[in-house]
C-alpha cells in the first residue's frame, strides 16, 4: 500500500490523491468505532469539521504555523469527541447512532451561526505555511508527503490499537458486553477511550484536508458527510484494517469521475449502500480476505 | 514497518521542488463554472454556456485560426466544490480562463484560486463588491453589477420616493451582507432608518417566519437582500400573508427577468430594481436575445447570460492582441483597452478591476401593459455609467493606488 | 397591545402559530416513523424521501393528470404507500434477522437515491404548487392575518394524528398491532398473517409521510430536497417522544414545533439547535423518550 502511496503522484493529479488519502484516515478511524467496538456513529462528521474549522482559523487569524494548527484541529475534535462520547455512550445501537446524529447536528447548526465560522462562505484562503518553518507547503508535492506521512501515522497508531490489548478488550466487548463487564473491565470506559481516540484522528483528517484544500466549509460538518463515510467504511469492509483506505480511494474516485453527472453521484452512493447492506456485507476488503483466507 | 516509513521520509526530503505541468497554450478553453441544478440556474445555467458558445461563434475563433474550448460545471453553491473544481481545472484540465460564477461565496474562493495559480476569472454571476473592493486581484474582472450599484440604484430610488423606513430579509452568505450592508449605507445616508434585519439560509422554502416579523417592525419598505428562487418564494408568501395590502411594500434588491417570469406579472408588477442590461433596449439587444431564445428554449437572456457574453468576446480581443492566454497579462490587455458589443455598447474597465457601463432602473409592467411574452420591464431611469458603480477611491482596493 | 417580555404580542402568536404549523409536519412524520419503528424495529431512514415523492405526487397529478389537490390527497399517499410496500417486500424484509443498523442503511442508501434520482430530473430549487382555491386567502385575525390553507394544515394534521391513535390504541385492529410488536410469534400462532400486518403497516407508515408531503407542498415548494435536512430534525422529535409511543410522538412533535416557534422569537439564533439541546437533555435523564418503554 505505501508502495503505491510513493508512487503514484507522479501519474495521478496529486491533489485527487491527498483528498483520498485524508478521507482514507477519516474512514479508517470512523472503522475503529464500528468495526472494532461495534458502535455505529452517524455524526462523525462533526469532528472532520470543526477540526477544520479549528485548523483554518488558527491558521489564517492567529497565523499559526502548519503543525500548530494541525495539533489545534486535533484537540478540538477529541474534546468535542469526549463531550459527546460521554453523553452518546450511555445508549446501545440504534440510540447510540440517533444520539450522534443528532449531537452532529447542533454542531453543524453552531458551525452556522458562529461567527468565525463565516456561515456559509466557509473559512477561505487557509495559508498552508512551512511545516517546521523547513519544508514549503504550497509546493504541491511537498505537501503530498507530509499528507502521506500524516496518513502514515494515522494509520500506524490505529494498526497499533487494534492489535494490542486494549484492542482485544474492544473486541471482548464488542462481541459481549455483559462477559466483559463480568471480567472486571469497564467497558464504558474503554468505549469512551476509543470513541476519542477515534474522533481525535477523524480531527486530524479534517485539519489536514483543511490545510490541502485552505478552505474550511459547512460540507464539512454536514450530515451527508457522516453518511459518506460510513459508505466509504462500508463498501471498503467493515471491521477490516484496509478496507476503509480502499473504500475511501474508491467513493472519491467515483465522485470525481460523476462530477460532470452532477446528481447522479448521489444516486450512485446510494445504490452501492444498497447492494452493500443486501449482497455485499463484508465490502470489498473483505471479500477479498475472505478468499485468500487472510485477515486484511 | 520502520522500513517502510524510513522509506517514506526519504522520498518526502528528496521532493522539494516544484511539480506542476506545463499548460499547453494551443488552446484557449474557458471554464463556466455556475449554478446549473439549484435557485440560481435560471439566471445562469446552461443559458451562461450557451452565452459563451455565441460569444466564440460572433468572434469568429474559427476563421481567425483560434482553437477555442468551452467546457462547464456546476458549483452547486458550495465553496469547496467551486474552488476544487476551480484547482482541477486550473490544474490538471488546462483551463484558462473561468467566466460566470454566481453565488458570492464561491466566487471569492474561485478569485483566491484564480490569483494562486495566475490564470484570468471574468466575473458575470456574482454580485459581492468585494471583488472590487478588499478582495480585488490583479486576475480578476467584475462584470455585469455588483451590490454597489444595485444599492445606488435601487436604494436610491426607493428612499427618495418616501420608503425612509427598512427591514431587511437578508440570505446568510457573502452576498447577501454585501447587498444588505451596501443598501444600508444608501439608506442611512439619505436620512432613513433601518428597523430590523433578519437572516435566512440560503434556498429557504419558507418565508413566514421572516415575513412575519417584518410585520411586526411596521417599516414601509422590506428589503430582500437575496435572489433568484429565495426571492420569488419571498414575495410569493408575502401575499399569502398580506403584507402588500398591509400597507408595507417589498423591495427586490436583485430582480432577473427569470424571476419575473417566475412570479408572473399579475405578482411582479410594480417592482423597482436595477439591471444593467435588458434584452428589450434596442435592436442590437433585441437582435441577440432573439438567436439567444431560440436556442435556449425560449428563455430570454438576464444581465447575467449578457455579461458572459460581453465578457468572453473582450477576453478573446485582448487574447488574439496579446498572442497569449497568461492570466494577468490578458487581464491587464482587457483593462487597457476600452469594450464595445452589441449588448452593453461601449464602456471601460478600472484598475481595480470594476467594469464601468450605464445602468438603468426598471419597473415591472402591469399585466395590460405588456404586449407579448417577456415584455415585462419599462425603464424609469438611466444612470450614466460615471455614478452607476463605486467610485474608485472607495474601495480600499490594494491595486489603486493613492 | 402590551407586549409580553418586550415582545410585541403579534410576533409572539404569529411565530406560535408558525411554531404550531411547522409541529403539525413534524408530528406527522414522527408518528409514520413511531408506527413503523415500533412494530418493524427499523429506522426509515427513507421516510423524508417518502415525505418528498407525496409531494412529487402531488405536482405529477396536478401537472399531467390534472388532478388538484383533494385527489392528490387521497391518491398520493397511496401510490407512495405502495411504492412502500414494494421497497418493504423485496428489500427490507431480508433484513429482519440482522442487527438493526443494517435497516438503517439500507433506507439511508434508499433515500440517497430517491433524493439523487428527483434532483437530477428536477434540479434542486422547487417547483411551484399552488394553493388550493378553496383554502386561498386569509383571516385578519387582529395581530396577524392567518392563511386559511396554514390552518387546515394545522386542523387536518390533528385530526389524522388523533385517528391513526383512535385506531392503533383503541381498535382490535390495533390490539393485533401492538401484540405483534411484543411476540410476533405467538401472534402468528393465532392465526394472524403477521408478515403481511407488517407490510401494511411499513406502507401505512409511508402514507403518512406521502400524505405530510402533499400537505407540505402548497407551503414549502416541491423540491427534491424538502424531506433531506427535515428527516434528522424528526428523528430527533421521534427520540424525545419515546420511539413506540404513538402519542408520545404527537405530543412532542406539536409540542417541540411550538418550542421552536417561541425560541425563534426570543432567541432566534438557537432556533434550528432547541430541538437537539432538549434531545440531548431528555436522552440523559430519561432515555426511553418522554412517553417511550424502557426496553
């Protein structure tokens, strides 16, 4: 997969690229929730764009340095991700996605009002600075690798996570609550634990893109985004490490290529939700383990 | 693991330079970036594409040996998707020059896009004065009007005949508080008062709870600082909720011919606004309205589809001048030269990249007036284009100098 | 007149009249999700776009058929109900015996397209739909001049609301209904065909949102997206009320309908937010909903 990452600039438009790659880090950690604790968030896009929000802002008002207002987007995502984990966690299923849908929701409204948001203008001409005060970031194929390595390091601390105890508890719980708890774990604490984490990635995503695409907009924070990701994680494979990364690769792909279409793109996303949840469950990562019989 | 990211960082230290291609300038493709699904693709649309298309064919591209391309896309009023498209044209589809672009916020994104990567961006669509003002960009050229000069028109007219007292019903975005702000300022100016403003998101449905507070205020006028379908929705449900019959008036601050025929005159008759074209003024308009129509289902051109039109045949002059399509260099060709077509006759373009032609206050006929369909305007006035837009000075623009 | 906290009485009973209107949709809706997801356990997603398609009805009969609004409001819901029922008997059914998130998004993926398909076909900035003739003009009430057409939205929405309660809490009809929810099986060993009851109930629920839209359209323009942002705010009023509360969802929808027109008034900026503050606030205190069943 890095192999490609490396490579693959060099023939596709970079930009298409970074896009797929920081939706690629959205997606795998929205994966973490749902595929490895069982929770189904609908309002994950709450936390890609306040990061943003919180990125742009620190960029162009305060004029923070890149990797600052990357570490900003980050810890407002993960403090929105403790506030509203800790209300959504006391719910199961069903309640537990309404719950996020609708706490999503009030802060897309907020992101409206707010004034530094600028409503419906969005955040525009976010500096993308130098990274370090080292390397130029406006130089298209710099600020590839940094993405890359961004992505990278998501990746890697999710990859981590998953096969680590703390990741075996999350499965434990996963599959029966009521057994963990029997076993002295806390779950809500551990849930809560990786909802943050979750929503502390998704924050690193959203500040990343921001800086990309030095825009920071109420797309972003809308709930067809939260909805888009969960296509992504579901037609990638649901609860496999690289299905999200392909699902991601494969929606943006899509969307670009039906842009021309206009509304069909919503159609088409559609429709792959619906042969998904009917035929196709296991997405295409996982089919694809599930024939050379290798966990991916 | 540790293998693959050492790898990583080494490619990442090794790629500092540049990468962008080369664009080929075999090729002068012009980008119409619009609204083509939603409130305002009436106005602009596939009727903007098709304005550019007559502008290509009327120049002549073909018989002057200019390979001319025209390729189009729809921003949905989203900024992000404006401005991605914007860079992927700019990009990686070659394009040189993007033209239309309505909805404020979209076009201030495009306008930023556009001075990174030195191309041109001839503003038709959007109303914002800001583009000639704070955000003003030597790749940028405002076309057809901008909230100035509606303000100085219509809010001008509107105070001077005893509407001293406003409440506005403003859309929640960049145009919408240009407008409103702009408005404001003719208003207060001239002894009035504003009574009360309201926000609505963009593409609203319904208008009763903003008309219903409008009521409430009792100001004579009520200002809608919005456009297209949120406009005709506006004064639509102000019947509904008698607001005219009231004793309160309602003044469309952005009117298009589109929105008349829209709302029908039986609605629409007796509403003052500002245009800077109208496809009935004289036989050189009338002439292209009529080759217009025809090919666009009878739909009769806005100032919008006109100023594409004007806009795209001056940019291919200053082109075949310059022997080049560098962004800023057409720009400054443009500026330097004065314009003349068919359809806002002769006019010029500042340095801060304002074009200056008259403008003209209409008012909408009554039913029995109007001999035929799309006959809906009579002119009350004519402002001569020296007072029609912003002086000069005014702008705080960075690029006139002092 | 005096005002009341510093706002004059005609903004406040005019908003409070917009606030009852706007609580007549949202009741409306959250009783066909109420309906549906008390008995299938599934959340229709696709009830906003259900919503919209009673809308489109609407226009399609007036526009090709010739039809006006009082067919539109028999014949709409019931072309949409079977479209339902179509949709309930290939797709959903498949998905009873899986966790429930899957329901989701199948009706979430089945909305994408409905919503994709009509703003292709259609654009995105509405089409016009008159206001039946028999129900133009209005009333000057004094403080503000009512629409008649927004006063029937308000009188019939009641009405069908407290019929469609009449019917499942208070007939055999009904009885059949709510038994089947708790024990489907048991139901079925009476003899009762359970698996159509649930069909026709999917579609009944569906009815009412087709027949919500036709009433929306005169209103709120006809527009492929008018179920899309409506559909969150009615899960959140389908939440406060107690997902299997039949009342429960007609109370909190007129009731949350009222709140918003109230907030608009005095503090408009948190209009759009009340609802999901006051879904978060019951969600902590009491999680089953105001009216719901623990479960």
């Amino acid at each position: 997969m890095v192999l490609f990452f490396v490579v693959a600039p060099f023939g596709v438009y970079p930009v298409f690229l970074m896009k797929a790659l920081c939706f690629g880090l959205f997606a795998c950690a929205f994966n973490l929730l749902i595929g490895y604790v069982g929770l189904l968030s609908f309002g994950h896009a709450a936390y890609l764009g306040s990061a943003g929000y919180a990125t742009a802002h620190a960029a162009k008002v305060w004029g923070w340095p890149p990797e600052a207002a990357i570490v900003a987007g980050v810890a407002v995502a993960a403090v929105l991700g403790l506030l509203i984990g800790a209300i959504a966690i006391r719910r199961q299923g069903i309640y537990f996605a309404m719950t996020t849908l609708a706490l999503a929701q009030m802060i897309f409204f907020f992101c409206v009002q707010a004034p530094f948001t600028h409503g419906e203008d969005g955040i525009q001409g976010v500096p993308r600075g130098r990274l370090f005060g080292l390397l130029d970031l406006n130089q298209t194929l710099t600020l590839y690798f940094v993405v890359l390595a961004i992505f990278l390091i998501g990746f890697l601390v999710i990859y981590r996570a998953i096969h680590s105890p703390f990741g075996q508890v999350l499965k434990a719980i996963r599959e029966n609550e009521p057994r963990a708890l029997s076993l002295g774990y806390k779950a809500d604490h551990y849930k809560l634990i990786a909802f943050v984490l979750s929503t502390a990635l998704v924050g690193l995503a959203g500040a990343t893109k921001a800086l990309v695409f030095q825009l920071a907009s109420l797309t972003d924070v809308h709930w067809t985004m939260s909805g888009e990701v969960v296509l992504m994680t579901l037609l990638g494979g649901l609860g496999t490490v690289f299905g999200p990364v392909v699902g991601a690769f494969i929606v943006i792909a899509l969307e670009n290529y039906l842009a021309q279409l206009g509304a069909w793109v919503t159609v088409v996303q559609g429709a792959i939700f619906v042969v998904c949840v009917l035929t196709f469950r296991r997405g295409v990562v996982g089919e694809l383990a599930r024939l050379i019989r290798r966990p991916l | 693991m540790t293998f693959r990211i050492a790898l990583v960082l080494a490619a990442m230290l090794l790629a500092a330079g540049p990468a962008a291609a080369e664009v080929s300038d075999g090729v002068v493709k012009i980008g119409v970036l619009n609204d083509q699904s939603s409130l305002y693709a009436d106005l602009t649309g596939q009727g903007s594409v098709l304005a550019a298309r007559m502008a290509v064919e009327d120049y002549g591209a073909v018989a002057k040996g200019l390979k001319v391309e025209i390729i189009f896309a729809d921003h949905q009023n989203k900024a992000d998707v404006g401005s991605a498209i914007a860079r992927q044209w700019y990009d990686a589809d070659k394009v040189d020059v993007i033209v239309d672009v309505p909805n404020s916020a979209v076009a201030l994104a495009v306008n930023q896009v556009t001075r990174d990567k030195g191309k041109a961006f001839l503003v038709s669509g959007a109303a914002t004065s800001d583009l000639t003002g704070k955000a003003c960009s030597p790749n940028t050229i405002h076309w057809t009007y901008d909230t100035w000069a509606l303000a100085n028109g219509t809010g001008n007219a509107i105070v001077k005949t005893g509407g001293d007292t406003w409440f506005f019903i403003t859309a929640d975005y960049a145009f919408g508080h240009a407008l409103e702000r702009d408005v404001e300022a003719v208003v207060l100016k001239n002894g009035g008062k504003v009574l009360g403003k309201v926000r609505h998101p963009l593409n609203t449905a319904d208008f009763s709870s903003f008309l219903l507070q409008a009521q409430a205020s009792k100001a004579k006028i009520i200002g809608l600082a919005n456009a297209g379908g949120d406009t005709t929705n506006a004064i639509k449900q102000a019947a509904e909720f008698g607001i005219v019959r009231g004793g309160q008036n309602l003044a469309g601050l952005l009117i298009f011919i589109t929105d008349v025929h829209a709302l029908g005159l039986p609605t629409a008759q007796g509403l003052i606004f500002t245009e800077t074209f109208y496809w009935d003024m004289n036989d050189k308009t009338r002439a292209f309205a009529k080759k217009f129509a025809e090919r666009n289902r009878d739909i009769h051109p806005t100032m919008v589809h006109a100023g594409v039109y004007s806009s795209v045949l001056h940019y291919l002059k200053a082109v075949e001048a310059l022997k080049s399509d560098e962004g800023i260099k057409v720009i400054e060709k443009m500026k330097a030269t004065p314009t003349d077509d068919p359809l806002f006759g002769k006019g010029t373009i500042r340095a801060d990249g304002r074009k200056i032609h008259p403008a003209y206050l209409f008012e909408v006929k009554k039913p029995a007036e109007s001999k035929a369909p799309w006959d809906y305007y009579k002119l009350r006035a004519t402002i001569p284009a020296e007072q029609a837009f912003r002086p000069l000075d005014q702008g705080d623009c960075p690029l006139v100098k002092k | 007149m005096i005002p009341l906290l510093g706002i004059p009485p005609q903004a406040l009973f005019g908003q409070l009249l917009i606030g009852l209107i706007n609580g007549s949709f949202y009741a409306l809706l959250s009783l066909g999700l109420a309906v549906i997801f008390g008995l299938l356990n599934i959340i229709n997603f696709t009830h906003g776009a259900q919503y919209m398609m009673g809308a489109f009805a609407a226009w399609f009969l007036l526009q090709y058929a010739g039809l006006g609004y009082w067919w539109a409001l028999i014949v709409a819901p019931i072309v949409v109900g079977i479209v339902g029922i179509v949709l309930e008997r290939t797709m959903l059914k498949r998905l009873y015996q899986l966790d429930h998130l899957y329901g989701l998004l199948l009706t979430f993926g089945l909305a994408l397209i409905l919503q994709g398909l009509f703003r292709n076909q259609y654009g995105s900035s509405g089409l016009p739909y008159a206001i039946p003739p028999q129900l133009a003009g209005g009333h000057n009430l004094g403080f503000m001049v009512l629409p008649n057409y927004r006063a029937w939205v308000i009188g019939f929405s009641l009405t069908v609301c407290l019929g469609t309660w009449f019917v499942i809490e208070r007939t055999r009809l009904g009885s059949y209904l709510r038994a089947a929810t708790e024990n489907p099986a048991l139901v079925q060993a009476f003899g009762i065909n359970v698996p159509r009851m649930i069909t026709l109930t999917y579609g009944f629920g569906v009815a009412l949102a087709a027949l919500a839209g036709v009433m929306a359209a005169p209103i709120y323009q006809v527009n492929p997206l008018m179920g899309s942002d409506l559909i969150v705010v009615v899960f959140a009023v389908v939440v406060i009320g107690g997902m299997g509360s039949i009342m429960g969802s007609i109370l909190t929808g007129f009731g949350l309908g009222v709140i918003e027109g109230l907030t608009k008034v005095f503090y408009p900026e948190a209009s759009n937010t009340v609802i999901f503050v006051i879904m978060a606030l019951v969600l902590l205190v009491k999680p089953a909903g105001l009216f719901g069943r623990a479960q």
